[in-house]
C-alpha cells in the first residue's frame, strides 16, 4: 500500500506554499505562479 503521504494539495515551487516571492531588492510579491494561494493545484497551461 500506499504509505507516503505527500501534503495533499501540491504546494507551489515558486513560493513554497507563502504565497508570495521574497524580492531580491527588498519587499514581497504575490507569487504570479499561484497567485497568493501557495498551492499549485491549478497549474497555468504552459505556454
Ligand atoms: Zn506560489
């Protein structure tokens, strides 16, 4: 069976889950990639 259990909603890669990217220059952003949620259950089509 099935013992490894991941989180069970995926967790966005690019925030890590915060919801939002730490600028380089200072400040935050909402992460573009899961738009502030930190989860990556909807995944933009991929252009
Ligand atoms: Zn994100």
């Amino acid at each position: 069976m099935n013992a490894v259990t991941q989180s069970a909603s995926k967790t966005c890669s690019l925030c890590s889950g915060k919801g939002y990217i730490q600028l380089l220059l200072g400040g935050s952003e909402t992460c573009p990639s899961c738009g502030g949620t930190g989860k990556a259950d909807r995944s933009f089509s991929s252009r």
